[in-house]
C-alpha cells in the first residue's frame, strides 16, 4: 500500500482542537501519597488550635479572676489587722478590770468562808440547844417525839494556790 499523505489520513485536522480531544482523553492525574496525610495533619492541627484557643481563653479568665481574688484578700486583710489593732487597744483598757475581777473573786471566796462559819456556828448552836428543849417538850401537852440533829461538819473552804488571802502558810485561819 502506497503511503497517503498526511492530510488525508487525518481528515478532523482541519477542524482543530477537536482531533486532539478525540484521539487522546489524558487520565485524571493520580494524587500523590502524601496528600491525604497532609489532608488529615491539617484537620488535626485545626482541632489543635480550636483547642489551644480554648486553653488559652479559659487560663485568661482563671488568671483575671485569680488577680481579682487577690486584690480582694489584700483588702480584707488591712481591715483585720486595722480591726486586731483596735482589739489590742481595748484589752489594753480591760486590764483594770481584770485586776477588779480578781479582787472581786477574792471577796467572794472570803464571804464563801465566812457563811461556811455561819453555817458551822448554826450546827453547833443546834446541837446545843436541842438536849434543853427535848426535855420542854416532854413537858408540855403537845410536846412529841425528841429530835435529834446531827453535828453540822465545818468544811473548809478549800484555799487558792500561794495563799491569796494573806496567809502565807496556806493554813486555814479559825
């Protein structure tokens, strides 16, 4: 077979583009491997950010409210020590009273004694009385059964530790 020529083999040549489009459909070009890595570090590194943005909001916060709390503590701090250095001051005027109190106790433990006298005297004086008096009853029309009292025992008032009541022994004075 005699050779054509070109013109008359190729009979779309005159019409352009469309022969190269008919003749050759190239494929789809194949993605590299690394693609659907990079496809995938990039949607990790977005749910980094998302969470970093959080971390860093929520330690914002944290931080301005940590400042506020310490500003605050600042200040109720100077009203304790301002409220402590009047507390100072009136215990400092309360000492005089605690001096009274402690002579007002001494008074009190003097007076204890003394109705622990009285009460031994009136026991006593009881007792003494009561022989002559059993003895009028039987006298009498309604006299009754005798009575009888048994002795009052004295109890000393137990004394405070180094004698405050002037003795210097700690004996018990009668």
């Amino acid at each position: 077979m005699p050779r054509k020529h070109p013109s008359e083999t190729t009979p779309l040549l005159d019409k352009g583009d469309e022969y190269l489009k008919k003749s050759y459909t190239p494929g789809t070009p194949a993605k590299p491997h690394y693609v659907a890595y990079m496809d995938r570090a990039e949607a990790g590194l977005q749910k980094v950010k998302i969470i970093v943005f959080f971390g860093m909001t929520a330690f914002i916060i944290t931080a301005v409210l940590g400042y506020y709390l310490i500003f605050k503590l600042s200040g109720d701090s100077s009203q304790m020590s301002a409220t402590m250095q009047d507390m100072a001051q009136s215990i400092k005027l309360m000492h005089p009273m605690s001096e009274n109190m402690a002579q007002m106790n001494q008074s009190l433990l003097q007076m204890n004694e003394s109705v622990n006298r009285i009460q031994y005297s009136a026991g006593h004086m009881d007792r003494t009385y009561t022989k002559p008096m059993n003895m009028f009853n039987r006298i009498m029309p309604w006299g009754g059964e005798p009575t009888y009292h048994p002795a009052t025992p004295f109890v000393p008032f137990p004394q405070q530790q180094g004698g405050s009541n002037g003795n210097n022994n700690g004996q018990h004075s009668q």
